[in-house]
C-alpha cells in the first residue's frame, strides 16, 4: 500500500545535529515499565510465572528505551522498532538461538519447535513490542519532532483506506471463486455472504487508514512506502 508521494525532503534532513535533544533517563525508566507491564499481562496469557515475564518485560523495555529511542519518533516508527526488537528477542530466546547454545543443535524438529512456540511469538509482538513502541513513538512526538511538516488527516484517511481497500480488491478472486476471505482468518464461519464481504473490506480500509496515520511523516518514497506497509501487514 503506498500513499501519495511528496517532493518535500525528508524530515530527518530537516533537524540538524544540534537540535536532537541531550539524552534522558526518562524514555529508558518509561520503557521499563510499559515492559514490566506487558511481561506480566504476556505471561498471564501464556499461563507462564508472572515473575518471568515481568523481569523480560522490564529488561526488554529498558534496553529498548536506552537503544532505540532515537529511533522512535513518532508511533508508527516506534510501533514498526519495537515489533522488529520483539521478533528478534524471540528468535533469540525460544525460537532458536537459544537451543543451539545449550547444545540441543539442529534437528529436523526446529520447525515443530518453531510452531510450538508461536503463541510466545505473539505475546512478545502484542505485549511486548507493540506497547513500548507505541508509548516510546508518541513520547518521541514532542522530542524528536520539532519542524516537521504539519500532519494532513486527510492525506492519512484517505489516501491510506482508499489504498486499503483497492489492496483488498486483490483478494477478490479467492473471495468470488473460493470464499476464502484472508482478512478474516480467526473469526470464524459466517453466515451471512453479505456481512462476510463487509467485513473484509471493512478491515482493508481500517488497515489502509491506520497505516496512513502512523506512518504519514514515513513514506516519502515507492521503497519506503513498499517496506514500512511490508512490516505493517506482516503484524497484521
């Protein structure tokens, strides 16, 4: 999905090197407990010890907030560095690297094993990733923000559910030929054609415009619009 393209520079180009603000301890203490937080709702989900997930949650914050802060100025940045840093915790943790080091090695079971451990897949991305992020990006408004061009509502819903739901024409062979509708994956059987059609095109357009709100001051090329709405759909 790609929204309308602006000649404008970058809004990076646009803040000098003096004008980053000096480093706080401020977004490292409020990543740490956003993380503590979503640890500990993560480990209720899993049925997991509180304790675990609330000191992962509390360490993942707090380097995220030492690291990426920067990086994260705005919520769609932050949501899109904060989802990138879950998955890869994950991949270090449960998924992979972690049973090379403790010696169980390569087996034709790491896929299983993959499967196996989606569901902390999931709470790493929605407990984890997703609210420091998104806490850190909207802090990143006012410090990181500073001359960019105003936000424009219109080009965000707009352009971005007009792109949504021309995206969710693409899934209309499937949906005339096969009822298979992809959006709705997880809702279950239902009744009604009328309602299912609805809703898939409702979710396109929710999709396409939220992605216009959160990643607006972000795309302002073919390839970056293609990478950030790569990321965006992969979460979805």
């Amino acid at each position: 999905m790609k929204l309308a393209l602006m000649s404008a520079p970058h809004p990076a180009a646009l803040q000098t090197q003096a004008e980053i603000p000096a480093f706080s301890w401020f977004e490292p203490i409020l990543g740490l407990v956003v993380g503590a937080l979503g640890g500990v709702s993560g480990s209720a989900l899993l049925g997991a010890a509180p304790t675990h997930g609330l000191e992962l949650g509390a360490l993942f914050g707090l380097t995220f907030g030492l690291f990426f802060t920067r990086r994260a100025t705005n919520p769609g940045t932050g949501l899109i560095w904060g989802l990138s840093c879950a998955f890869l915790l994950w991949v270090i943790l449960p998924a992979g690297m972690m049973p090379l080091l403790t010696g169980a090695g390569p087996s034709a079971a790491m896929l299983q094993d993959a499967r196996d451990h989606f569901p902390e897949l999931v709470a790493y991305l929605l407990c984890l990733g997703l609210p420091v992020g998104i806490t850190l990006g909207v802090r990143g408004i006012r410090r990181y923000n500073a001359g960019q061009p105003a936000f424009r509502w219109a080009r965000a819903v707009v352009a971005g559910g007009f792109s949504g739901t021309l995206a969710g024409l693409i899934f209309s062979r499937w949906m005339y030929i096969g009822e298979f509708f992809p959006l709705l994956a997880g809702f279950g059987q239902l009744n009604s054609r009328t309602l299912a059609v609805s809703l898939h095109f409702g979710i396109a357009l929710l999709i396409g415009a939220t992605f216009g709100l959160l990643f607006q001051s972000d795309v302002w090329s073919y390839g970056s619009s293609m990478g950030w709405g790569l990321g965006y759909a992969i979460f979805w």
